[in-house]
C-alpha cells in the first residue's frame, strides 16, 4: 500500500484539516462507525494501513492534552507520499 496513494494533494488535504481547520486526528473508519462520526477509511482515501492508523488514533486518544494537540501533524508529517508501508504494519503486528 502506497502512502497518500502517491499523491502529495492528499498528504495536503489532511494536513489542512489537522491543522488549519483543528479537527484533531481524524477518527478511523472501521466497520463499527457510524456515518454520522465523519471518521476517514485511511486504506482506501489516504493509502495508510489499518493497523498504522489506529495506532496513531490510541496514541492520540491517550495522550494528555498537549500532546495530542501536536501529535496529528507529527504523525502524517512522518508518512510520506508513495511510501511503501508494508514493511511497517508487519513490524507494528509483531511487536
């Protein structure tokens, strides 16, 4: 799975909305939410795996306060544009 499916626009886009518009990290779609939670599917519209993005919403979601409001950008800032993350989730699901 390429990262931002080898787009820098949609890298662009969530940063925009992270920082410029304060969503925070945005929530990840699982088969559980709701259509009201505006949470993002990361796999099809962002190119990140499952696994990486839900261990970015638990730190988020866990984190005190001031650093949650810098982790969103930290996070995506670190994942670049057709960057191949493979090798990344086996190493998250082997940990």
């Amino acid at each position: 799975m390429q990262a931002s499916w080898g787009n820098p626009e949609n890298k662009a886009a969530v940063m925009v909305r992270i920082t410029e518009d304060g969503m925070g990290f945005p929530l990840v779609w699982t088969p559980d939410a709701s259509p009201q939670s505006q949470a993002v599917d990361y796999e099809e519209r962002l190119g990140i795996p499952l696994p990486i993005a839900l261990v970015g919403e638990c730190i988020w979601l866990g984190a005190s306060r001031r650093y949650a409001q810098r982790w969103p950008a930290r996070f995506f800032d670190t994942i670049q544009p057709n960057q191949n993350l493979a090798a990344v989730v086996w190493v998250v699901l082997h940990r």
